[in-house]
C-alpha cells in the first residue's frame, strides 16, 4: 500500500509537473508573443515618431512657403499699384496729346485759311499793279489821282484807298 500510494504520488507528480511544464510553455509563448507585439509597439512607436517629425518639417516647410507666397502676393500688389498709375499717366499724355493734336488742327486750318486770305489778296493786288498806269488825265476808272501824279521831284503817286479797301474783303 505505500508502495501504491507511492506511486500515485509519483504519478500525480508527474501529472502536475507536466501540467507545470505546459504552463510554463504557455507562459513563455505568451510571453514571446507580448516581446513580439511590444517590439511591433516600438517600431509602430518610432515609425509614428518619424512620421512626427516628417509632419514637423514639412509644415515647417508649407509655413515658409506660404511667407514666400504672400512676399509674392505683396510685390505683385504693389506692382499692379504701380501699372495702374503709369497707365493713368499714360492716359493723360494721351488726352495731352489728343488736345494737342485738336489745337493743331485748329491752327492749321486758321493758317490754311490766311494762307487763301493771303493768296486772294495777291491776286488782287497784281489785277490791280496790271490795271495801274500813270495817265495826265484820270477817268473814272482811274486808280491815280490827279493830285498824286508824279511831278518832278515829287513823291510817286499812291493806290486809292477806296480801290484796295474794296478788293480785300
């Protein structure tokens, strides 16, 4: 009977260091399991740290990027502001110009029109230098008077004023 209780002792002791041993296995393979996750952990964890810091740096970049842009914006406004005054300079030498132009198209046709006055006035000058003789007797048609006819060491006789005053107009 101790030989019996022996071995049932025996035997439930190599039932529970069996029992022992599968835990201890599965302890371990938990725990192999737990390195694995908690190294994937750490690995997500730097991964998620450079990933971190790639966002750092490149809002840091889309920050000064968006400073270079509104440098941009700013020079493109101020020379937008400066086009529009050159162009309304530009618009007033224009309107300048144009009046200039008018006020010399107005003088040309004053000077147009003296030059025919001037032109008229010669025509009628030589009809009257053609018809103009010195008689001893005038008629009516005369243009010499008899009182402006050329006696020696007189002066030479003078148009009728009457006769040039009608021929102008």
């Amino acid at each position: 009977m101790v030989a019996d209780e022996v071995r049932k002792l025996a035997e439930r002791t190599t039932k529970a260091t069996q029992e022992i041993a599968a835990m201890i296995k599965t302890i371990q393979s938990e725990a192999q399991n737990a390195v694995v996750a908690m190294e994937r952990g750490n690995q997500e964890v730097r991964d998620g740290v450079e990933r971190t810091s790639a966002s750092g740096a490149a809002l840091q970049e889309i920050i000064e990027m968006s400073e270079s842009l509104g440098d941009m914006v700013r020079q493109i406004a101020t020379a937008a502001t400066e086009q529009a005054a050159a162009s309304e300079e530009i618009n007033r030498s224009v309107t300048e110009i144009s009046n200039s132009t008018g006020e010399s198209s107005t003088a040309a046709e004053a000077t147009a029109q003296a030059c025919s006055d001037l032109s008229n006035l010669a025509f009628n000058l030589q009809d009257l230098v053609r018809r103009f003789r010195l008689e001893a007797k005038p008629t009516s048609t005369s243009l010499v008077r008899r009182n402006d006819v050329a006696k020696p060491n007189q002066q030479p006789a003078r148009l009728s004023t009457r006769a040039s005053a009608g021929s102008r107009r």
